[in-house]
C-alpha cells in the first residue's frame, strides 16, 4: 500500500511538473516595460489586450477607450486607456482623487515624476512636462478641478 502511495505521489508531482511547464507565455509580459507606453502595455497594443490584462476593475468601456479605478502615485485614481481609430493604444491620462490640497498632490506627483525622469523640460506653475526615455511625454497637471497625469507618444 505505502509503495502504490508513493507512486502516486511521484506520478502526480511529475503531472505538475508538466502541467506548469506548459503554461501558456504572458502576453501581457511581451507589451510590459517601466519605461514605454502606459502602466504595462506598450504603444501600438490592441485594446483587446488591455481589456483582457489590465487587473484594476473596469469602470467603462466605449468611444475608443477603456476606464479603470486603481492606485497611481498612491492615490486613488480613474485610469483612461484611449485607442486609435483602428483601436491601438496612443495614450492614457490618470486623473488623481484626493482629499488634500491639489498643490499638495501636484508636488508629490512631480517630486516622484522628477526622481524617475529628472527634471521637467518645461514648468508653468500649473503644469510640467517630463520626456521619457521612449520618446513619451508626461504631462503632470493641475488646470482643472483634480491633478491629472497624460501620458502620450511622440
């Protein structure tokens, strides 16, 4: 009895082995770097792609975009997705829920933008604009009623 235990214990742990070795790849991992695109997809991705990876709950979909709720900057924050005609990613924009001062999450935006990017290439006192690597310009507001951040590929 304790050798056919055994036995199955080995054919059941080889089964894993093979089961987990054959696991699809993910794609969200092929679109995904810290520095292109928006959060993890790249530039150029299929909004279905989004739809299918993003893992923050959806809040709407329709008019060529995609809206989340999430953390961004470790605020509460919508997160827009927004798609070419033929539905490829071309930017996205982060619009920041606080309940402090809107100076005051303007700053720790750009203090955290400023330690990841550098310095801004342009400043005015109600907006900065930072370049990334990837040739992707980040646009850190605080022109309307909340601070919002655009990200947009040159």
């Amino acid at each position: 009895m304790k050798a056919r235990n055994f036995i199955t214990l080995i054919c059941v742990s080889l089964m894993m082995l093979i089961l987990i070795g054959c696991g699809t790849e993910d794609v969200t991992n092929m679109f995904s770097s810290e520095e292109t695109g928006f959060r993890t997809f790249e530039w150029g991705v299929p909004g279905y792609l989004v739809r299918k990876e993003e893992t923050a709950p959806i809040m709407f979909e329709g008019d060529g975009r995609l809206m989340y709720w999430d953390k961004s900057f470790g605020y509460d924050s919508n997160i827009t997705y927004c798609f070419t005609e033929d539905n490829k990613l071309n930017h996205g924009y982060i619009t920041i829920e606080s309940d402090e001062e809107k100076d005051v999450t303007f700053k720790n935006i750009a203090s955290e933008l400023e330690s990841l990017y550098g310095e801004p290439y342009e400043m005015t006192e109600n907006h900065y604009r930072y370049l990334r690597s990837d040739n992707t310009t980040i646009y850190l507001s605080k022109d309307g009623v909340e601070v919002a951040i655009l990200y947009s590929q040159n």
